[in-house]
C-alpha cells in the first residue's frame, strides 16, 4: 500500500528540482539590465494607469465558491463509482437522490443568475 | 521494506517520464508549427536542422540568455515562484499512467508503470488542480491589470472545467469498478471505452481543452484582448516555464484521455501480432499510447487551427449550463445501465 | 510509527488553530485556522482507523472535508460580501456591534 | 459490505426529515416563480410544509426504533423535541412574513434554509452516531450563518453572520476533535457501541475523558454558554429579529438536546469527571450573564443574554445527568423548561419584532416606554414573559425552574441551585426594568400591526399562563420523552 | 359546601371571577369596574363569613381541608392542598374584610386606569387568601410569589413620585428571601418526599439535622416580609409611594404573611431550630420596636411615621412569636389582626387628607379638627387604638404579647418586655405628636379651611374597622377562642421539641 506512493514522491522531488533548476538557469544565463521603463507594466504600450490589481467582479468568487460546493460532491461521486457494483439497486438509488438534489441547487443557482456573466 | 534498487528504479523511471515529457514538450511545439502551417499551406519551421528539427533547442537556448524581467510593484517571491507551481503539476500528473504491462531486461521483469496506486484517478483531479494555483498567482503578483484579468480567468475557466472533468471521469470507473489506471485499461480489452462512453468522452475532450486553455478555450491568454493573459509579464525562462507547463499538459490530457478511453497502451490489433518481424507493431506497448497521444495531439491542434475562440460568457455557461448537467446525466444513465444489466 | 507520534502533530496542530482563531484578526488567517483544527481532527480520524484496523474513520473524513466545504464557502461569501461592503474585514474593525 | 444496507423501515422512521428536506427543496424551486409582490404564498406553502412535517413526526410518538445501520434513532425524545423545533418553525415563519416585506429582506432562500436548520436540528436530535452528530451539528449551523447575514444592506447583520460563523465552525472543531478522540479510544462511534466498549472496559480512558471533556466543550459554545458565549449578543443583535429568535430557541433546544443524547447515552460513566465542568459552566453562565444583561439597553441584547443566562439553567440540572436516579427527573425538567422557555422567548422576541420600526430602530429600551399604557394587550403580554422568564408562579417559567431546580437539589447541588436562584433575582432586576419601561414610563411607542404578530405574541402569554395551571400533562409528556433515552 | 363548592375553594377564588369579569369590561366603564370589583370582594368576606361559621373554634387542627393531587414531580406529589386553623382563620378574615374597604377608600383617590388597579387588587386578594390557606409548601410558595405581581404594579403604576424605585425595591427584596425559601423547601420536601405540610411535620426529623440552615432560610423570607429590623429598609418606600389602598392592604395584610409564615412554617417545622434562634428573633424584635418608634418621631411625613410605626409594632408581633409561649403567640396573632385594622385605618385617614390636600407634610395642617370634625373624632379613636389605650384593641395585642415575654422561659429575661414597653410608651408620644400637630390648635394654612369632611363613603369605609376597634379592644374573647387551640397545639409541639433538646 504505503510502496504504492512513494514513487509519487519520487517523482514529486525530481520535479521540483527541475522547475528550480529551469528558474536558476535563467537566473544565471540571462542578462539583467533593468530600467524604469522595462520594468513599468505592460500596458500594449500606453502609460500605466491606475494600480495593477483591482477589485474583480463579484462573479469570479461566487463562481469560485460554488465550485468548492459542486466539486467536492465529485469525490462523493467517484467514490460511489468505484463500489456501485457491490452497491447495486439501492445505491443507485441513493446516488440518484443525491444528484436531484444536487440538480436543485444547480438550479436554483441557475435560475438566480448566479451563472450568468455578463 | 523499500529496497535500495527499488528506489533506484524508480528514480530512473521518473526521470525518463520527465525527460519523455519534456522532450515531447519540445517537439510537440514543432509539431504544432509544422501541422498548423500545413493547414494554413505555409512550410513552418525548416531553417535550424532537417526539416527544423533542431527549431526547439534554438528556442531553448535563445530563451535562457534572454533577460528577465520582474515589473516594479510585483510581488517578487511569488513572481518567481508561480511558473514553477504551475509546471510541477504538469510533470507528475502523468505518473500513474501505464506505459504497458510489463518488459523483461537483463533477466529482469519490469512493470512499464512508474506505480499503480488505486486512487489514481483521484490523483490526476488533485494535481491538475494544482496548476490553477501557479495561474492564479502568476497573475496576481504580476501587478498587471491584463495579467490580473487573464489569471482569474484562467482560474474561473478551469475550475468551471474541472466539475465536467471530473464527472467524465467517473464513466470509466463505473465501467472498471476501479480508480486504477491499469485496472482501467485491462478492461478496456474488449472494447475500448469511447464506444461504451461516447457522451464522456467527448466531455472529457471538450473539458480537458478547456482545462489547458487550448483553442477554442484559450480565453485567457487571448492575444487580441488580454496580450498573453497571466504571463504577460513573463520572459526568459520564466516564460519557458508556462510554455512548457502549457504543452506538458497537452501531452498529459492526451495521454489520460487516450488511457481512459481509447484504450492506453493496448493495441486493437493484437490479432495481428503473430505475425513474424513486425508482429511486435502490433502487440500492445508504449508505442500503443504513443500512437494515439500523437493523434490526440493532432485533433487538438487541428481544433486550434479551425474553430474560433469561444467568447468568454458563452465559455463558462457552456461548462456550467451545458457541459456539468450533461455529466451527471451520463453518470446516472452509465450506472442505471451497468446496476440494471447485472453488473 | 507509534501513535502518539500522530496524536501529538495532531494535537499540535489543533493547539495552532485555536491559538490563531483567538489571537489573528484577520478572519482568512482565522478560517485557514479552523480549517487546521478539522484537519487535525482529520488526522487522528485517519491515524486511529489505521491502528484500530478499520475503515469508520476514513470514511469520515471524507464527510468532514465536505462539511468544511461547505463552511468554506459560506465563509468565503460571507468576507467577500463584508469586503466589498467596508474595504476591511478585519476583525478588530467590525464594531457596529457592542460587545 | 454490510448486507442490510437499507431498507423500507430507514425510510419510514425518517420519514419527518425526509419530508422537510424535500419540502424545502420544493420550496426552494417553488419560489423561484413566485412573484415578487406574492410571496406570502411561499411563507404559507412553507408553514404548511412545517405542518405536515409535524403530523408525520406526531404519528411517531409512542414508536421507537433506529434506522441506517444504527445512525438515527426515533424515540420519544426526538419527538417530543421534533415537534418542538417544528413548533419553532411555524412561530418563526409567522414572526417573519410580514418583518422581511418591511425590511425588504424577501429572499427565497429564507424559508428553505430555515428547514435545512430544522432539519439538521432533528437530526442532531436524532443522531445515534457521532459521525451523526458532527453532520447534523453542521448542518443546522450553516443555513444559520446565511440567516444571519440575511440583511446583507446592514453591516451589523453581515458582521453578526461572520462572528457567528467564526466562533460556530471554532465550536464545531472542538466537537470534531472530541468525536476523533472517541473514536481513537474506543474505535467506534455509535452511541451504543461506545457505552458497550466502556461497560467491557475496551477504551483508552484519558484519550476518551479528554474526547468528552472537548464535545461538552463544544456544544457548550452552542449553548452560548459562559466562557463560550461572547458571540451570543453580538450576533443576535445584529441577525434579522425572527432569525434571532429562531436562534435563542431552537438552536439553544438542539444544543440541549444534542447535550443530553451524547451524554446520557454514550457517556453516563464519565460523570464525575465531567461533574464539576458543567458546574462551573452552569454556575458562571447563569451568573455571568444575568449579570451582563442588567447593562444592556437594546432589548436584542437583553434577550440574548438572557437566553445565555437559561443555557445555564438548563445546564445545571444537566450536571445531575450521572446520578441515575435524578437523571430522569432532570431530563424531564430540561424537556419541560424548554417548552416553556421556547413559548415566552417567542412571545418575547414576537414583542420586540412588533416594535422594531422599518429602518432596524425601535429596539432600545427607551422605546418600550409607555407600551404596556398605549397597548394593553401587547404589553401584558410582554409582562407575561418577563415574568415568566423571572420565573414568578402562574406562569410556565416558574414550573420550569421550579423542576430544574428540584432536579439540581436532588442530585445534592444545593449550592449550584443557590447560585441558581441568586441569579434568577439578578435576572428579576432586568426584566422588571422592561416592565417598567412599559407600565410605569409613558412614552409615545410605535409598534407595527400585524397579524401574525400579535398572534404569535398573546398566543403564547395566554399558552404560558394557561400550561402553568396544567403543567402536569407536559410534565408527563416530558417524562414519557425520556423513557427512552437511558 | 358553599354553592356545591368547598368554603375555602370558594373564598380563594371568588375574586378571581370578578378579575375576569373586570377583564372584559371596557375601560371608560370606570364606575362599572368598581362596583364589580366592590361587589365581589364584598361576596368574598360573605363567603369568609360562612367560611367562620363552618369553622369549629374549638379545635386547634386543620379544618375544612380540600386536598387534591394536583401534579407529580418524578413520584413527588405536589397537591392542591387548602386548610384553615386558628392561626389563619382570623387572617383570612382580615383580608377579606380589608378589600372591600380599600376598594371604597379608591373610589374617588383612583381616578385613572381604573380596570387594570382594580384587576390587580382582585388578583391581589386572591392570592393573599391563598397563602393563608395553601398547605401544600410548593402552593404556598406560588401563593407567596405570586402576591408579588399585583402589589408591584399597584405601587409601581399607581404610586407616588418615586414609585418605580419604591416598588421594584419592594420586588427584588422579598423574591430574594423568598428564592431562599423556595430552596428550603425543595431541600425538605425532596428529604421527605412531599411537600404537604403536615407530611413535613410528621417526618420532620428527616431533615432534623440541616434545620438550622432551612430556619434560617425560611426565616430571611417572613423576616423580610414582616419586616424586620435590618431587613426593613424596603417598607417606607414601599408605603410612601404607594397609593392608599395599596398601603391598607400593604400594611393590613401583606406584612402579616410574614409574621403568619413564621406560625406556620418556621415554629412547627424546625421547632428545636427556633428554640435555639428565639433570643436572637427576640432581640431583633425588641430592636425593630424601638427603632422603629425613634425613627416615627423624627417624621414630618404622615405617611412615613404611620409606615415606620408599622415597623415597630410588627416588633412587638415578633416579640409575641418568639416568646414562644401560649400568650405571647396568642398576642401576636390578634395584634396582627389588631395593627391590620388600626394601620389600615390610619393609611385610610392619610389617604383622606391626601386626597384634599396633595401633601402629606404635617406641617402642611394643623388645626384640621375645627374644620373637619368626624374625621378627627375617627383619627383620634384610630390613634389611640394604635397607641395601645386600654378599652381599644391595640391594648389587648401588646398586654398580651408583653405578658407572654415576661413569662418566657426561652428568652428568659425581663429585659426584652421592658424594653418592649419603652417602644408602648414611645408610640403614645409619637402618635400623640402627630395628632397634635395634623389635628389640633389653631389653622394655620389658609388652604386647610375650605376642606370638605368626610363624606358618606369615607366613613363607611372607616366605621367597619373602628367597630372591630372596639369590639376587640372591649370583648376580645370570641377571637382569642379561635386563636388558642391551635396555638395550643404549637406551643405543645415547640415544647416537647424543647424537652427532647434538653434529654
């Protein structure tokens, strides 16, 4: 079991290596002759105007926050997936339950314009 | 307990995923140049090397003396950091992935897998998840406004993504009775899953387009009106870092998809595979997957080629009104089918 | 390893969580610190269903991460909407209500 | 596998959930096509709801039985407080119709999200597995954290809703992290399986106190209980009236009766050991917040520490829960002040909503005065509550503690029923400073006619003075209750 | 049976219907109110009056007992238990009799929110009978408290100038003795399993050994009803502001449920306890006589001298109890009855001046009885009996109560009825200053010319009680037969504990 995962660490490590190693080369190799001018933002070469990080629309955290709640619901989902064989009728029926009422709430986010983007 | 030559496979194995991956990396880009001006009757690439094959490393070199540049108001730890987040994930995302069954070397047989977990399903849908943060960041602390824009973008598009991902995912589990990759292949031996998961498989295809923000789901780096997106203000190797994240990823999702659907490794000819000299073309293998990740990386770039970007709010009702209610349908029918056949 | 090993990261993981829930004031840091007691909770869930050879405490973890879930996106709304509102959530700000 | 996975009988005794929940679903969709002038169909489809749901509970009275692998239970416990959290419901749905068209705070989500705690609040009474009680805990305070914050317009609600949420998911961990310690010492979280366990002396006993010790902690911050209860007044002050009150009634009844399930039926051993901290969280929560309510002028937060003050009533006759034989005359007790608690808080609360004026004034205690002149029937009324939660006779208050406190005595904590009824005289101070406000200050009061208001407010002082001549039936009732609980 | 009903039933509950009735009449109706509230205290005192003659004088047992389970608290019975003896009969009487006359006095006095008073007075009443006859101690209890309620609101909303004060002082002081008292006897009964008073009795030795603590508790509840010296300070205020009636029946009959709590409960229940407590009663008692007389001399107010006078002969009523002999507690019973009538009468009379002058300063008259003769005849009777002249029935209360101190083996002193007599003398002195100064020489202010003397109604309210003023004062032995042989039987039972405390 616990052998199983190990090679994920394995490969985690070498991956990380290589991301830094990839960063330290640029680091090393690439010139560095900063001016104010390089280092202004990119503006499709207008003036800067106005601070770089600004208050986003209000979508993108209800978007965000209804993600957490229907994707969690996922693992349930893919849980269930794995066992339905042995689960069989009834399961089936308790999974279609859930996903009504999963559905409603989809729904009803639906129908309040939560998923509109306009 | 963990052997000494144990962890020395597995050392070599992960780096020849990793270097198949980055090497893949670096030829898919030619590859996409190359079909992409076929398609447009343009020539591509062909100065460096025999036919450009050496166009990739000339990119690659010329990248790492290029200066870089971190715009004032950044924030610098998170800067450097983000182009790294994003491109781990990509690495070991396709770890669980068989390559085949098994070879015998020097006397010695060898699984053509890195490791067969029994959640590995679970595993690809946490590390993907990963690389929004590498996006989300780069954005952030770019101190950018289309920087900014384009990795929130970014994010909402690939989490809005995720949920059909993820449902495309559990047709095949229920088909296998298993979150095993190798389990999911062994059972794709009769018949590969895209006949018995066409809804899903074309979920995942859509999904995982949009999840690697490729045409038509390529909002948020959308030349036209965000200049680049998230790394606008990346260069150097930074640059090559997303760049590399982004066609990593492409490899990935081909070589999931090909594994979920299209059957992995195993060949749909094995009939054949009797025969003398090039019978071994036709026996399952690594070349199997090859084969069909090179396809699947064709359609993806042939999609690039032909369909317009989707506009942006079309993009995310298409997920959210279209693509998630069509995967739980599937997921209910897949069952009802499977639990009212008999298992 | 003994379990203790487990209990004691799990109990110092809770100690940090209600040491930040009290002393930050910022209720991100507060809710990433409530989300570090449950996961504590979480370990020994998982700890003690590995030692006690079965499956119960898996399989709750699996529900408390949905209920924390499900926190976590009323809490996220909740800061949004009082950001969005007064340009602050920090606690020592919300004063509308005497204590 | 377990091969009895479910079957019909699950469903039937789960039944008043099932309906609730689906009701609320129903509901939740029905809204979204009701116009927005019209939604008074939606408070009477969601009473009717509340009804149905409360003949379906009513038709369980005298069963019993347990359902999903041992998860829930049906006892008569469960529903006699079922029908009380239902009873709660329709109260809190009369309070709020005409409040949130005033306020213009008509979401469709309120009515469903209202189920979804009653709902949760059956299940934790239900709950016969901590795994149970974690979820239902959960999921009566999520829908509450929402209500709070309903007047999103309002900084003080959006702030009510955050505190509530902060300090209810930091309540929550310490339940979680007792339930993981239970389960680590006894490997098993059903009720019946974890008093089996102890009775075979399979446990690991430090690791199972120190479980016991953090869920009464826990469910002590539910009960806003001193030192725990700092959240109480802030938030019911600034959560929509009718959320408020729905507050200090059922959730403080699900905090009692989830108290009271675990306790009694999976940690009875444990007693002694937990004696002496529910003492002291009994003895400063009746002391402490009386004494903080004598300070507060705005009336959301006079009641808010005074249904802290009765957690610790409720408490103390809790502290006998060990001693078998007063632990079924406490539980009773606690049954029985419950329903009177619940009966003059809505009342009380119906009053306050009654004169808070649209733009959320009207709460001070300055503008009480001059009520009980101007409008005799609202403030008598009001005078019945106060008098009630005094806890002077010819009202069901005075029975209630008369029963906790006798239950207190009995289990020789003379000396906690004298802090008990020392505090009950501090609380005398308050309460008579509204009746004063209201009878012998005059004023020009404003108050706002409505129906359903005023329903619910002589309804319940006629209720609270009419039970207390027959305080025998429920006494009876409360009795039968909790048969099955030991 | 009065009507199919038991008396006691009857006598407790009648008021209650005219409560109703008063409920359901608008509140213009001014004169309707009061008359249904007249009425029906008026039917009350009847039916006390049939209560009398049903009632046999010569025995010293519970009679007329109405018992009934009324609710089970986890196998203890708490019954709706009523019962008269000689100790409660007269009190009982008292109060039916005092209501009717406190409703005269407000006819004119009480001119707004007529229904809720007059709702509350019923009330009142009730509950005042109530705890006079409940034997149950839970029912006494609810009784107890429950007198609470009314009495608050009289004073509260139908008070003086500082009436909140006065009457939630009055509220938070008795709840808190009597919260104590409520302890104790959940302490005993749940000892004994009952809470019916002489189940308590029978078993008392179950709670033998803690019957110091449960005297104490009881006694903080009566003593601070009575009042007693230091636990007084609420009554001025309390009298002061409340309106007339309210201090009739505040005086008349709310006071004696303290000084009637201590016969029923304290003696009886924990006999050796109060054996052990008397002296210390007894010096409290000797204290609040004197004390009380020394403050009623420095008054300029009516009101507060007659209000700290109270505080001095309820002295003397403790005194007689804590004699603990037959004539002392015989004497405490009838100077209860006694300082009901003469206070009562004395509020009445304040109430009269107040009412035509708005000051109750005595340096506001002078010289009245030039200008209002009936009533100065009435005041000086009125005084004179509360002064304890021979002849009147103030004389009869004190002689006795100072005959059983001289004779008591428990306190054991002289000491205590001399220092009581001093408190005789010095009510002569203050009364007689009062009288002086309200009633006689010349007028000095010119407003005090043009008053109106008594009118029909005021005196029909004051002749009743200067009836029993005499009667008792001249021929007081139909009401010491009442009161004997239940005193009697509690001496007996004080002094057989006294005989075992000494074995």
């Amino acid at each position: 079991m616990f052998e199983d995962y190990l090679p994920l660490l394995v490969i985690l490590a070498l991956a990380v290596l290589i991301g830094f190693i990839v960063v330290l080369l640029g680091v090393l190799f690439g010139p560095r002759r900063p001016t104010p001018r390089k280092m202004a933002p990119y503006e499709s070469g207008m003036v800067p105007y106005g601070p770089g990080r600004r208050r986003m629309s209000v979508r993108y955290y209800l978007i965000a926050v209804l993600f957490i709640l229907f994707d969690i619901e996922v693992v349930f989902v893919v849980s269930w997936a794995v066992v339905l064989r042995k689960l069989g009728t009834l399961g089936l029926l308790g999974m279609l339950v859930f996903l009504v009422v999963l559905e409603v709430a989809h729904l009803y986010a639906w129908k309040k314009g939560a998923l509109e983007w306009d | 307990m963990v052997t000494a030559a144990q962890i020395w496979e597995w050392v070599i194995k992960s780096l020849i995923i990793i270097l198949v991956l980055t090497g893949g990396f670096a030829y898919v880009t030619l590859y996409e140049r190359k079909v992409l001006a076929r398609i447009q009757a343009r020539v591509g690439p062909n100065r460096a090397g025999p036919f450009g094959l050496l166009q990739p490393v000339a990119d690659g070199i010329k990248l790492i003396f290029k200066e870089e540049l971190t715009p004032a108001g950044a924030d610098k730890l998170l800067f450097t950091l983000a182009p790294v987040i994003t491109v781990i994930p990509a690495l070991v995302v396709t770890a669980v992935i068989p390559w085949g069954e098994s070879v015998t070397l020097f006397g010695k047989t060898y699984t053509l897998y890195l490791t067969d977990v029994n959640v590995a399903i679970l595993y690809i849908m946490a590390v993907t998840s990963i690389s929004v943060y590498g996006i989300a960041l780069a954005g952030w602390s770019s101190n950018n406004k289309y920087a900014t824009l384009g990795g929130l973008r970014a994010t909402a598009q690939m989490i809005s993504y995720e949920l059909a991902l993820g449902l495309s995912f559990v047709g095949p589990i229920l088909l296998t009775g298993s979150m095993s990759m190798l389990e999911i292949v062994r059972a794709q031996q009769k018949l590969w899953f895209i006949f018995l998961q066409p809804a899903g498989f074309v979920l995942f295809l859509a999904a995982s387009l949009a999840e690697v923000n490729r045409a038509p789901f390529d909002m948020p780096e959308a030349e036209q009106e965000l200049t680049a997106g998230y790394h606008a203000e990346y260069s150097g190797m930074k640059f090559a870092l997303f760049f590399m994240a982004e066609y990593i990823k492409m490899i990935a999702v081909s070589m999931i998809g090909a594994t979920l659907f299209l059957g992995g490794y195993l060949s749909p000819l094995t009939m054949l595979s009797g025969l003398p000299v090039i019978g071994w073309l036709f026996a399952s293998g690594p070349h199997w997957l090859f084969l069909k990740v090179a396809l699947w990386l064709f359609f993806m770039i042939w999609v690039r080629a032909t369909l317009p970007r989707i506009r942006y709010d079309r993009l995310m009702q298409l997920g959210w009104k279209i693509m998630f209610p069509l995967g739980l349908v599937n997921v209910i029918v897949t069952a009802a089918v499977i639990v009212l056949a008999g298992g | 390893m003994p379990m203790s090993y487990y209990l004691i990261l799990s109990a110092a993981m809770f100690a940090i969580g209600v040491l930040g829930v009290i002393l930050r004031r910022n209720p991100l840091v507060v809710f990433m610190s409530l989300e570090l007691m449950f996961n504590a909770a979480n370990l020994v869930f998982v700890a003690f269903s590995a030692y006690h050879q079965i499956l119960d405490g898996d399989l709750f973890v699996f529900f408390v991460m949905t209920t924390a879930a499900a926190e976590v996106a009323v809490g996220l709304a909740l800061m949004v909407a009082i950001f969005r509102a007064k340009r602050t959530i920090d606690l020592d700000e919300m004063s509308m209500l005497k204590g | 596998m377990r091969s009895d996975a479910m079957n019909l009988s699950d469903f039937i005794l789960t039944l008043p959930i099932i309906t609730l929940l689906v009701w609320a679903l129903l509901l939740l969709v029905v809204d979204l096509w009701v116009p927005k002038g019209r939604k008074g169909i939606v408070a009477a489809l969601a009473a009717l709801g509340l009804a149905v749901t409360m003949g379906v509970t009513l038709s369980q009275s005298g069963g019993s039985g347990l359902a999903f692998q041992n998860m829930i239970i049906v006892d008569g416990f469960a529903v006699y407080l079922n029908v009380l959290y239902l009873v709660s419901g329709l109260v809190v749905v009369a309070l709020s119709h005409d409040y949130l068209k005033r306020m213009n705070l008509e979401r469709g989500e309120f009515y469903p999200l209202m189920f979804f705690s009653i709902a949760g609040m059956m299940l934790v009474t239900q709950a016969y597995n901590l795994i149970m009680v974690f979820l239902a805990l959960e999921f009566l305070s999520i829908p509450l954290y929402v209500l709070a914050g309903l007047a999103r317009e309002r900084p003080e609600s959006e702030e009510s809703s955050l505190k509530y949420f902060l300090l209810g998911t930091f309540s929550s961990a310490f339940v979680l992290y007792g339930i993981a310690l239970i389960f680590g010492a006894t490997a098993t979280t059903s009720l019946a399986l974890i008093i089996e366990r102890v009775g075979q002396g399979a446990l690991n006993l430090p690791l199972f106190i120190a479980g016991a010790a953090l869920m009464l902690v826990g469910f002590a911050f539910k009960l806003a209980a001193v030192p725990f209860h700092e959240w109480a007044p802030d938030v019911y002050q600034g959560a929509p009236t009718p959320v408020s009150s729905f507050m200090a009634v059922a959730v403080k009844a699900a905090g009692v009766a989830v108290l009271l399930r675990v306790f009694l039926t999976a940690f009875p051993s444990l007693a002694a050991e937990m004696a002496p901290l529910g003492w002291g969280i009994a003895a400063l929560t009746m002391l402490i917040g009386n004494l903080l309510a004598i300070a507060q002028t705005n009336l959301k937060r006079l009641l808010a520490y005074s249904s802290i003050s009765h957690g610790g009533y409720l408490l103390m006759a809790f502290v006998a829960y060990g001693n078998p034989q007063v632990a079924g005359q406490a539980v009773a007790a606690m049954l029985f002040y419950l329903l009177a608690y619940t009966l003059t808080t809505f009342g009380a609360w119906a009053v306050v909503i009654s004169v808070e004026q649209n733009d959320y004034q009207g709460l001070e205690l300055d503008d009480y005065a001059g009520l009980g002149l101007k409008y005799p029937w609202l403030g008598v009324a009001m005078l019945v509550f106060m008098l009630s939660l005094t806890g002077i006779p010819l009202t069901m208050g005075f029975w209630g503690k008369l029963f906790l406190f006798r239950a207190t005595v009995d289990a020789g904590y003379v000396e906690l029923a004298l802090i008990g009824l020392l505090s009950s005289l501090i609380s005398a101070y308050y309460y008579l400073r509204v009746v004063v406000m209201m009878f012998m200050r005059s004023g020009e009061p404003r108050i706002r006619r409505d129906g359903w208001l005023s329903l619910v407010a002589v309804g319940s002082a006629l209720a609270v003075v009419g039970l207390s001549l027959l305080p025998n039936q429920i006494l009876q009732m409360a009795a039968q209750a909790i048969l099955s609980l030991q | 049976m009065i009507f199919g009903l038991h008396p006691l039933l009857l006598v407790t509950f009648l008021p209650l219907i005219g409560f109703f009735i008063i409920l359901f009449l608008k509140a213009e109706q001014k004169n309707a109110i009061r008359w249904t509230a007249l009425l029906t205290s008026l039917a009350t005192f009847g039916v006390s009056l049939a209560m009398l003659a049903l009632f046999d004088p010569a025995r010293g047992d519970l009679q007329l007992v109405y018992r009934t389970s009324w609710l089970r608290v986890g196998g203890i019975s708490i019954d709706f238990y009523l019962g008269v003896d000689g100790l409660s009969i007269l009190l009982v009487m008292l109060t039916t009799f005092l209501t009717p006359i406190a409703i005269l006095s407000t006819w004119s006095a009480v001119e707004e929110r007529v229904k809720g008073f007059m709702a509350f007075f019923l009330l009142l009443e009730t509950g005042m009978i109530g705890v006079f006859l409940a034997l149950d101690l839970v029912l006494f209890y609810i009784f107890w408290e429950f007198t609470l309620v009314p009495m608050y609101f009289l004073i509260g909303v139908w008070g003086g100038e500082r009436r909140v004060y006065a009457a939630v002082k009055f509220f938070l002081f008795t709840m808190f003795g009597s919260l104590l008292m409520l302890l104790a006897i959940l302490v005993m009964g749940l000892q004994v399993g009952s809470f019916a008073w002489n189940d308590l009795l029978a078993q008392r030795q179950l709670f033998a050994q803690t019957q110091l603590w449960l005297f104490l508790a009881f006694a903080l509840a009566f003593a601070i009803k009575v009042p007693m010296f230091p636990l007084h300070t609420w009554l001025p205020d309390a009298h002061v502001e409340a309106p007339t009636a309210g201090s009739v029946i505040l005086a008349g009959v709310l006071l004696k449920m303290g000084g009637y709590g201590f016969l029923r409960f304290n003696l009886p229940l924990f006999p050796e306890a109060s054996l052990q407590a008397a002296p210390y009663m007894a010096v409290l008692a000797v204290i609040g006589i004197l004390y009380g007389a020394a403050v009623s001399l420095m008054q300029k107010d009516v009101k507060k001298l007659v209000a700290y006078s109270s505080v001095s002969h309820l002295g003397f009523v403790m005194l007689g109890i804590f004699a603990l002999t037959q004539q002392g507690l015989a004497g405490g019973v009838l100077q209860m009855i006694n300082h009901g009538l003469s206070t009562g009468a004395l509020f009445l009379i304040v109430g009269m001046l107040y009412e035509r002058r708005h000051t109750r300063e005595m340096s506001a008259y002078g010289g009245i009885w030039k200008v209002m003769p009936i009533l100065g005849a009435l005041t000086l009777i009125v005084m004179l009996s509360s002064a304890g002249l021979p002849g009147l029935n103030g004389f009869v209360g004190e002689f006795t109560i100072l005959l059983g101190a001289f004779g008591s083996q428990v306190l054991n002193s002289p000491y205590f009825a001399g220092a009581a007599t001093i408190g005789v003398i010095l009510a002569a002195v203050y009364l007689l200053v009062m009288f002086e100064r309200v009633f006689l020489g010349p007028v000095r202010v010119e407003a005090n010319l043009s008053l109106k003397d008594l009118n029909a109604r005021e005196v029909i309210t004051l002749v009743p009680l200067l009836v029993l003023i005499f009667w008792i004062g001249l021929y007081p032995a139909p009401f010491f037969n009442l009161i004997n042989p239940s005193v009697e039987r509690l001496v007996s039972l004080v002094q057989g504990a006294a005989m075992l405390a000494i074995h």
